[in-house]
C-alpha cells in the first residue's frame, strides 16, 4: 500500500513539474523568440516525464 503512495506522488510531482516546464518553453518561444530551444526544452522534458512514469508503471 505504501508504495503505491510513492508511486502516485511522484507520478503528480512529475507531471506538476512538467507543466511548469512546459510554461517556460512557452515563455521561450513567445518572449525571448528562440523557437528551437521551446520546442527541445518541452519534447525533452515530455519524453522524461513519459519514460519515468513508464518506468515507475513496470517496477
């Protein structure tokens, strides 16, 4: 029961910190007009999340 906890924590926490991610390759793009490192910063950081929960699914 107790790792289910932890799973489902960090499975928020990473998506928590994905979306502030995603916000500041939003702000690359739109403010400082630098297109490719927005779009590396959200694809890299998607690609992370997205493995680590894969991960954390199979354990």
């Amino acid at each position: 029961m107790q790792a289910i906890i932890y799973d489902f924590l960090f499975i928020i926490t990473s998506l928590f910190i994905l979306f502030k991610v995603i916000g500041y390759g939003i702000y690359e793009i739109k403010e400082m007009k630098n297109k490719v490192g927005g779009i590396t910063v959200i694809t890299f950081s998607t690609l992370v999340v997205i493995f680590f929960i894969i991960m954390i699914i199979l354990k």
